[in-house]
C-alpha cells in the first residue's frame, strides 16, 4: 500500500501519542496545530494558574504559623494558674452568631466569584459588599468578646492559658480584619478597573484568602470552644 505524507495535523498527533512524555525533539509549529499543545499539561501554565499556585503556597505558610499557635493553645489549655478555664469564659450564643456570620460570609464570597466569571459586575459587588459586612458582624463580636472578659479582670498577663487563647483567636481576627481591607480594595479595582486579567486573579487570590480564614475558624470553634464548653 502507497505511503501517503500526513497533513501537519495528523503529523503532530502521530508524534505525541509516540513520545506520550515528550522526550523527543518537539514539533515548533505544534501549537499552532493543535489547540492545548504548548500550554497546560505539555508547556507553560497560564498566569492564571501560575498566580493561583504561588498564593496557595503563600496560604500554605500562614497555615503554618496558625498551626503553631494552635499548638500552644493545646499545651497551655491547662495552664490556668488557678484563672478561669474556657468554659467559665465562652459564651456559646455569641460565638454561634460569630460562626454563622462568618460561614455565610464564605457563602457569598464564593457567589461572588461566580458573579466574575459571569462578568457581572453588579453581581460581584453586591455579593462582595454582603461578604464584607458578613466579616465586620464576625469581627464586632469578637471584639464585644474582648472587651467583656478584659471587663471581668480575664487577660493575656492572667496564665499560660488565656495568653494562648487571645493569640490564637485574635489572631484570626486580625487575618479577617486585613481581609475585610483587601476586600474593599479589590471592590474599588473592580468598579474603576472592571475584569482585567490581572483584577480577576486578585480576586481568586482573595477568594482563596477568605475560605481559608473560614476553614481555620472550624478548627477554632471546634478545638478552643466546643472542647472547652464541653469540658
């Protein structure tokens, strides 16, 4: 049977299901040919994806530094000093209302995001604006907390065990506070600047930011007030 010569197409599949790992010398018109080749699983990631992954490394840092304090809390939860322990000091209604606005507030912070992919920019800041005041009721009720127990004599200088509880929960509030300042500029970005790629990747980089203070909130809940209630 005649050999045919293959149209460069053709040419550029039978060489890739060849070298599967591309080991071989690389076909310079391949990604003009065939759509994918060049980008993705066989070149260069997009900006998209290369900004995404230096953020989640940034987060996989700050994860770090809260396992840290997370791990102090749970050496000193008995380091009292003969003070109140946390279930003499947590008020479960106050940070059920902390929890619930700041899980909603991961809710809508996702909606927004759908809201950008859709290029709506009305939907992205409204949903972005429900986020942020979702994040200031969490952060006035902390503080109503802080405030309360510094009232009742309860502070950092009293034990080992109420220092490890106002760094690890104020640290978290610190977080969502400097969350709640990027997100009202990523607010002021997208109605001057609209959806630039550089505005939409800031704003992956945002949502990411805000689910992971969201994930770190369960362990806190969980770990520092529902153990501490229930002991």
């Amino acid at each position: 049977m005649t050999d045919f010569p293959l149209p460069a197409a053709a040419e550029t599949v039978r060489r890739v299901r060849e070298d599967p790992h591309r080991l071989g010398h690389r076909d310079p018109h391949a990604h003009e040919t065939i759509e994918g080749i060049g980008h993705g699983t066989t070149g260069p990631a997009t900006k998209r994806v290369i900004v995404g992954y230096g953020f989640w490394i940034f987060l996989l840092s700050d994860i770090v530094m809260f396992s840290a304090f997370f791990a102090a809390f749970a050496v000193q939860r008995g380091a009292t000093a003969g003070g109140p322990g946390v279930s003499e000091l947590v008020d479960m209604h106050r940070v059920g209302w902390e929890t619930g606005a700041l899980l909603l507030s991961s809710y809508t912070c996702g909606l927004s995001f759908a809201a950008t992919n859709a290029r709506s920019k009305l939907w992205t800041q409204v949903f972005l604006l429900v986020t942020g005041l979702l994040g200031l009721i969490f952060v006035g009720l902390e503080l109503l907390e802080f405030v309360d127990l510094a009232g009742r004599g309860i502070v950092p200088q009293r034990s080992g065990f109420l220092s490890a509880f106002f760094g690890l929960v104020g640290l978290h509030g610190v977080h969502v506070t400097l969350a709640g300042m990027w997100l009202l500029t990523m607010m002021a970005q997208v109605q001057l600047k609209g959806f630039r790629p550089e505005i939409v990747h800031r704003l992956i980089c945002f949502n990411l930011f805000w689910h992971a203070l969201d994930i770190v909130w369960i362990g806190i809940f969980t770990i520092v007030y529902l153990m501490g209630a229930v002991a």
